[in-house]
C-alpha cells in the first residue's frame, strides 16, 4: 500500500496540534497553541519531545526547534525535579538539543544527570537501572520501559560527551534488561522483572512495553551505534522480536494491549510504536536480508490505516492507554482506561513522519554519526 504525502503531512500536523495542546493527561487547551503547554517534566512529555524533536529535524524545521529550546527554558527555570528513570525521559531530547547547539548551560544539566545515574542511580542486582518513578522506587524491579526512558539517555550523553564509561553502562543496560525481560519461548518481552521473589509478576507480554524495546534498539544504533558483539546480539534480538510480533497484528492492523489476547483491547500507542520500530529497525539496516522483510512492511502499512483512522478532529490519537505501573495479573492491563496523551501524540508522529520517508534517500545513524557535533545542524 503507498500512502499519500498529503494524507501523511494533514495527519502529522493534527497529531502535532494536539501534542501541543495537552496541558496534562487528558486535558488539552481550549485554543490552539503554538507552544508546547505540558506541564509537568516526567516521562510522558519526554517521549513527546522526542517525537517533537525528530519531526522537526526532519522537516528543518526551525521554529519547531526553537519552540521544544523554549519548554526546556522554562521547565529549568522552574526547577527540575527529583532524578528518576521516567524523569530523565526529557533529558534525551535534552541531550540532543545541546549536542546540535553547543549551549553550555544544556550541556552543563546534562553532564550533571548523567553523572548521577552513573555513580548514584540506585542499581538491582547484575546493576541494573531500578525503574524508580516519582511515586516509588521500586526496589529490585526492571521494566521495559527504561530502555527508553533512561538508557537511550545515558547512550546520547556518552556519545556527545566523549565519555565511553557512560555509552558502555547503556549497553550494559540493554543486555541485562534483554536477560530478564526476555520470553525466549515467544520472542517477546515481559513487562517487568523483580529480584524480590525473581518472577515476571503476571507474565504480561504488554503491547507498549514491547514497543519500547522494539525502538530503542534501532534508536541505539541511531543514537550511538554499538559495535562488535553487542551490536550483533542486539540486532538478532531485535529481529527475533519482529518476527514474534508479526503473526499477532489484530485485523483492524493494531496490536491488543495483551499481543497474545485478541480479547484485550486493540492499543494504538504500543502498535504505533511496534510500527516505527519496524522503520527504524529498515532504516539502520536491522531488517535487512530478513526472510519476513516484506511482511514487516506490510504490517506497518496496515497500523498506519489504524492509527490515521484514530486521529480525532482535535488531534488526538484516540484507543491510547493511560500511564502503566507494574501490573499483578492479565487482567489489570485489560482494563487501563484510554486518555489522550503527549507519547500517543508522539508515538504516532514518529511512525507516520518515518512512514513518509520510508521511500526517500534518508542517511543512516551511522553516516549521521560522521556529521558533526556541536553547532552542526545535521540530520539522521
């Protein structure tokens, strides 16, 4: 199926009119705005801003930049809060920011967070990162979720700031995450993991759980590109994964909240985010000499229909489920209410923007690499 750039672009701005609409969780302005309004500086924003910030890098977009440059000033202005894995979600786009500007204030905040979670940052055995949220530290667990929200993080940080210790401990994360989160009767992942009991808790192979990990190993290799032995485990893995997730795409082209209960409900967050790990796995070349090549492709095509369908007539991405905590039983992701939310927003720009130059000449992560740092307005 080939999309039409005008169907893709009209969709793109509505997602982008209503990411900068939200002012929290479910609560959008009643006016357009052209500033992003959210509020709180945690994780939800932060996948936001990275959606924001791909877009706008994409399209060259200098305002756009300038506007995500704006949130940063006045969040820091405001204080920052507390350091904890899904607060330090924002601090990739962050990174990113100061990376492409040179500004030493940026910079300075940077160093300073990721100098924490190196030396401070509390640790589970094998020294994972603790999925520590602002409402409790979690002793003992690992989730999914971290590899997004802190690790790719610590791998933009390292790579900008020279410092390889930092870019080897977010290696070091992903491979111990992959370790206990893995399922290898399925290929799939498990939402979390706790060292206090060692279980899986309900044993959920939750839709947007595994969508964080099916971004942020392309997102690593884009990001800071791992070489040798980790970045062949981590491409097998990630293969692997998208094979797994193939046969279980719902008939209306997204996944369900539990990917292997077809009687959970259909979620377009995780399935927008399964989508735009699938183009930007092809785009670093992890897809490449797949035998299911073309079926991944097929896949994304029919989540992009799904998730065009669910754009509301104010720019929310509708069938989106509200913030996770670790849940106990199957039945407890079954019924996490749906809520118009800044990673939706984003989930879906990453994968339709990406779904829009699937076809064009684009560089790869590496040859981004090669462009230069700081100051240097390059793409990837």
């Amino acid at each position: 199926m080939t999309w039409q750039q005008s169907g893709l672009d009209t969709a793109l701005a509505d997602l982008a009119t209503g990411f900068r609409r939200l002012k929290g969780i479910g609560e959008g302005a009643t006016d357009d705005s052209a500033e992003i309004l959210f509020e709180e500086w945690d994780w939800e924003i932060g996948v936001g801003l990275y959606g924001a910030f791909r877009e706008a890098e994409a399209a060259r977009d200098a305002e756009a930049m300038a506007r995500i440059g704006r949130w940063y000033d006045r969040k820091i202005a405001e204080g920052l809060p507390r350091i904890q894995v899904n607060s330090t979600a924002p601090m990739l786009t962050l990174a990113l920011l100061a990376d492409r500007t040179g500004r030493e204030d940026w910079r300075q905040i940077v160093r300073d967070w990721a100098d924490w979670i190196h030396d401070t940052m509390p640790r589970t055995e094998e020294a994972g990162y603790q999925h520590t949220v602002k409402e409790r530290d979690n002793d003992g667990q690992l989730w999914d979720d971290t590899l997004f929200m802190a690790v790719l993080f610590m791998a933009a940080a390292g790579r900008a700031e020279g410092r390889r210790d930092w870019s080897d401990d977010a290696e070091a994360q992903f491979l111990t995450h992959i370790r206990f989160l893995g399922d290898p009767g399925s290929g799939l992942f498990f939402h979390g993991w706790t060292f206090i009991g060692r279980h899986n808790y309900a044993r959920a192979l939750w839709a947007r759980g595994n969508a964080w990990v099916t971004i942020a190993i392309p997102e690593l290799f884009r990001i800071a590109r791992p070489s040798g032995a980790v970045a062949r485990h981590l491409g097998q893995v990630w293969r692997t994964q998208v094979a797994a997730l193939l046969p279980l795409q719902g008939e209306s082209g997204l996944f369900h909240t539990l990917l292997d209960d077809p009687h959970s409900p259909p979620e377009a967050s995780g399935s927008a985010g399964i989508g735009y790990g699938i183009l930007a796995g092809a785009r670093e070349g992890l897809l490449a000499d797949a035998p299911f090549a073309a079926a991944a492709r097929s896949a994304a095509d029919r989540i992009a229909g799904a998730i065009i369908a669910r754009i509301g007539p104010e720019g929310y991405l509708a069938e989106v489920s509200d913030g996770t905590p670790m849940g106990d039983t199957l039945d407890f992701y079954s019924r996490i209410p749906n809520t118009p939310t800044p990673y939706g927003q984003a989930l879906g720009s990453l994968f339709l923007g990406e779904l829009s130059r699937r076809d064009r000449p684009a560089r790869t992560g590496a040859a981004a690499q090669q462009g230069g740092h700081h100051g240097q307005h390059h793409t990837q």
